[in-house]
C-alpha cells in the first residue's frame, strides 16, 4: 500500500508504457467529508454536500478513461449509528444527488445499480432509487453502483446463509460449493471484483468495504479528504496503479 500526497495543482494523467491497462472496475471509500467541513468550521452536512461535487468529476473522469465500473461507498450500515440528524441530512442528500443526477445519468448512458441493505432506507428514498434504477437498466457506457446501507460482512453471512439453506434443502451438494458459487450469492454478482480500491483522508483501512472482492485490488492511499478530490487526482490513482505489476500470487 502507498501513501500518495497528491500535488497541487492535480497532475496530469500519464500513461504508463509497461502497463497499460485502465481498471474495469474502480471501488471508492470516500472518506473525509467531516474532517473537510471541521476544518472549515462548517457543520457536517456541508462537507457531505460538498463531496457530491467530487462525485461528478470522478464520474467523469472513469466514463473518460473508459472505466466499466465505479462503486462508491456512499452509507455503510454502521452510519446508522450517527446522530439522527446526520443520518436524516445524509438522506436528504441521497435524494437530491438521485434526482439532480439521474438526467446526467441519461445523457451519458450511464446505468446505476445498488449495493447494500436497500430496505432500511426510508421508503422515499427507496422508491427514487428504484425508478432511476430501472430507467437507466439499458444504459452501456459504464455502470455506477451505490453502496448504500452497506457492510461486507453482513454480505459474506447472507451469502453464507443462502448456501446453508440451499444445501439443507438438498437443492445443492455442500461439495460443489467453490469460490464461483459464493460469489454468485453475493449482491455483486455479475460484477467484476475492483482492480483499484481508493481511500481518501489517508486512514489506512478498510471499513467493511468490499471484503471478498477486493482480495487482489490494488489499493491507492490519497492523502485529501473527498470533497477535495477531483478529475486529477482520479487520473493520478489510476497511474499509480498502472506503475504496478499485478501477479495474483504468482511470481
């Protein structure tokens, strides 16, 4: 894992000869929104709303390079345990990001899909992310995927669970049960594992993100809290990770 302390101004994106190769599929934990509005001496949700800005300029920037995925942890299931009024503004965000985006959506053909505990978010919200959902479902130039409510242990036991019942309802034999039929169980199923996991604000964790699906990711430290983070420093994360040599375990 390296620290990267991104330049100012971003730089610009320079392939790498040796390895050419854009990430099909980029994975995001956009951490820092409250550190960003501290430092400002601004309430929480303003560094929340800030973030939905660097949210745009990163969309852009996957849907440039030709990037197929971008997965964004937007709401983990342990936010619940934020004050109320956080939670009720960061859902009140959601909504307002789902609307004003899903005619930029359109306009890129862009599919949206979603990850994560849908029911326990509030019917509202629910049934927005449902309609937009649908009505980009035949978009094909990249897919944007919202980890919403979302854990990957809570994940991985669901998935466990589901063969356990299956098994024990003699629907499947224990023994045929191998990594591709785990992942099948997943909520990502049908989506390729991330080649690129990027934390902003420089913690050097995980949180519960993607757990079985980035066990060979490349993993990009970024030093900026995300509401800083633009166009720029997604190229620069993606030359990191092109500098690289991804061996999978092997020599």
């Amino acid at each position: 894992m390296r620290l990267l302390y991104p330049p100012l101004p971003a730089p610009r994106f320079h392939p790498v000869p040796e390895y050419p190769t854009i990430p099909r599929h980029i994975a995001v934990i956009m951490d820092g929104n409250g550190r960003w509005a501290k430092e400002r001496g601004l309430p929480r949700r303003e560094g929340h709303r800030a973030g939905a800005e660097a949210v745009r300029e990163v969309l852009d920037a996957c849907k440039e390079l030709g990037v197929d995925y971008l997965t964004l942890y937007a709401f983990s299931s342990e936010n619940w345990n934020r004050p109320e009024a956080e939670v009720t503004a960061l859902m009140a965000l959601l909504d307002r990001f789902l609307k004003e985006k899903a005619k930029d959506l359109d306009a890129k053909n862009i599919r949206l899909q979603a990850i994560g505990q849908i029911d326990r978010l509030p019917a509202k919200t629910r049934d927005l992310l449902d309609s937009i959902i649908a009505r980009t479902a035949d978009h094909t130039a990249m897919t944007l995927v919202l980890a919403l409510s979302y854990g990957a242990r809570e994940e991985i036991v669901s998935a466990a669970r589901s063969l356990a019942t299956d098994a024990a309802a003699g629907r499947i034999d224990p023994a045929s049960v191998d990594e591709a039929a785990f992942a099948s169980r997943l909520q990502t199923a049908g989506i390729p594992d991330p080649d690129l996991l990027i934390r902003t604000s420089g913690e050097m964790r995980i949180s519960n993100f993607l757990l079985w699906q980035i066990s060979y990711a490349e993993i990009v430290i970024v030093r900026k809290n995300w509401p800083d983070f633009r166009h720029g420093d997604l190229l620069e994360a993606v030359n990191e990770y092109q500098r690289r040599h991804r061996r999978f375990g092997a020599l």
